[in-house]
C-alpha cells in the first residue's frame, strides 16, 4: 500500500466570497448602522415621522 501524501489541493481551501456579496453585506451595516444612530439621537417618534417624510416626498 502506497503512503498517503497530500496535495495542496487536498488541503480545505478557505472560503471566498464573491465581491458584491462583501459590497452589499458591508452597505447593509452601514445602513443598519446609521438607523440606530438616528433613533438613538432623534428618539423613536421622531425618527418614525422622518422616516415618513422621506418616504412621501418619494411618491
């Protein structure tokens, strides 16, 4: 029987995610981000009214 050798392609690569995925996950906390931030500073009933402001100048 012959002795087991390994490969590097044997080795478990790590893991790489694609680009966008890293762009769009890092955007989504950014954002997530800022939004408790705001609350955080304007206090909930404010930030719910300019968060309904911003949404009616949109239509």
């Amino acid at each position: 029987m012959p002795d087991a050798t390994t490969t590097p392609s044997d080795r478990a690569s790590p893991r790489h995610f694609p680009l966008a995925l890293v762009v769009t996950a890092g955007l989504a906390g950014m954002l997530f981000a800022v939004t408790i931030v705001l609350w955080v500073h304007y206090g909930s009933a404010v930030f719910y009214e300019m968060l309904l402001t911003g949404i009616a100048a949109c239509f």
